[in-house]
C-alpha cells in the first residue's frame, strides 16, 4: 500500500514538471469545483487577520540583504482568479521546488538558529521553500499580494513557515510537509502571522487567542522603503546577522537535516 501511494505521487510530480493536463483531481479541488455553470464559489471563509505584529527576525534579515525582495505593496489588493490552469500551476511550482530542495537545517548550512533566504544547492529549510515558491510564482505573473509568508506553530510546538496563496475561491497553503495544497483551514497547524496584503514588509496577527481592538497604523506610502530597515541601519552596519530568536519571535528552522542529496541549481520551465 505504502509504495501504491508513492507511485501515484511520483506519477503526479513527473505529469505536472513535464506539464500534462491537470489530473481529475489534485489537492483539496475536484474537477467539479471548476464547473462554470457553478459559480465562482469558496472553499471557506478568508482567514482572520488580527492587529499588525513585528515581522520575525528571520525576515527582516532577509530583507536587509534583499530589499528590492520586501518592497512594493498595493492599496487594492485584488484576489488571483483560480482556474483549472492556475491550479496545475501552483502545483506544479509546489511540487517542482518540494522535489528538488533539499531539506537542510540553518544550523546544518549557515550554524545559526534562523536564516531566511533562497535555496541553492546545498538545500534550505521551511521558509526558504516559502521564499522560492513566492518568488517563481511572481516571475510568472502572480501578483506579490497574493503570495504570502506565514509562520505556524506544528501539534509539537515547532515554528514552521508555508506560504498562503490567496484567490477568489479561498486561500491555500503551500507546504513543504504536505506536497498536496489544501485550504488554510485544513492545514494542521497553529497560525500566529503572515504577511499583510497591502506592504509585505508588514506583518499582521493570526492567532486570534490574542488578537487585539487597537486601531491600524497608518500605511507608509507604496514603493517606500521599510520602516524597519531605515531603523536598523541606523544603529548598526550590519543588522541582523546574528539574530536568533525562539519560536515565539519567529523562528521557523527545523532541527531535523535531511539525507536527501543536493541538486543542481534551481531552473523551473
């Protein structure tokens, strides 16, 4: 039975790289969900986002060496149209960067507690796979404002990092635990942040155990840099190289290394 199921996956992975048709049904959608007669219709209710919450170190890391990667943002943010072609698209990226990363800890490659960035070929951890979806899905024309970094908490208590792709039938999760996509709602997780929709420098409250009645700050323009990075480059020239803060400020890296072997550098048709 086990190597039933890991014949059907493998035969999933090869039809989406090579790109075949989307199977009848792949994820938490079946072919019936795409029925135009329908109607546009939801899987669930939109997650509940709370008051706006420090960012976790890890990626205010990242976008100190990456800035270009954390600017932008927009005042109408407008949810991608799913359609049977945007599906197999997100799982073929899903399953294209879960096949070929290695799953290494950031103690295993960089020895320190939490390092956001993008896999090379040594491999990365949890957030490094949410970076490199992020990013493949915007160099083929995903709006940024749907892509959005979250980090979870797992049943043991571990920090861990998906990225939540928001359209106009629900928003998704993209795992690199759980190679099939499901609605955020389905994901077996704790959620304590994500990005906003509006800055993806700013991050907003999940855990509505703690959300608060406060009102929002004000946005900074589009197109303006950080608010942060400003701020941290003004008291140190080297910000954020030696952060390693605890699960409770962000902190995503697995402890467990992978044995897979390191792959070529990333290329996605």
């Amino acid at each position: 039975m086990f190597w039933c199921k890991r014949i059907v996956v493998l035969a999933g992975i090869a039809a989406g790289l090579a790109g075949c048709e989307t199977p009848d049904r792949v994820g938490s959608i079946g072919s019936s969900f795409f029925d135009n007669s329908a109607g546009v219709h939801l899987v669930v209710a939109a997650m509940p986002e709370g008051q706006q919450v420090m960012a976790p170190y890890g990626y205010i890391g990242f976008c100190v060496r990456n800035p270009d990667e954390c600017g932008g943002g927009t005042d109408a943010p407008k949810d991608a149209a799913l359609t049977p072609e945007s599906w197999a698209e997100l799982n073929k990226v899903n399953n294209y960067v879960n096949n070929t990363v290695p799953q290494v800890s950031d103690y295993a490659l960089y020895d320190r507690a939490e390092w956001w960035a993008y896999p090379g070929a040594n491999g990365g951890d949890c957030e490094d796979f949410a970076l490199m979806k992020r990013k493949l899905l915007i160099e083929r024309g995903w709006a940024a404002e749907n892509l959005l970094v979250a980090v979870v908490r797992e049943w043991n208590g571990e920090g861990h990092a998906v990225l939540v792709v928001k359209t106009d039938r629900g928003e998704f999760v993209l795992d690199n635990k759980n190679w099939e996509i499901v609605a955020w709602s389905d994901a077996p997780y704790q959620w304590i942040k994500r990005q906003s929709r509006e800055r993806p420098y700013i991050w907003v409250n999940l855990d509505r155990r703690t959300f608060r009645d406060v009102a929002q700050a004000a946005l900074p323009p589009v197109g303006e840099p950080a608010p942060f990075l400003a701020a941290i480059q003004k008291k140190t020239p080297q910000p954020a190289l030696d952060m390693r803060p605890g699960v409770n400020e962000g902190q995503t890296a697995s402890r467990d290394i992978s044995k897979e072997e390191p792959t070529a550098a990333l290329a996605l048709n």
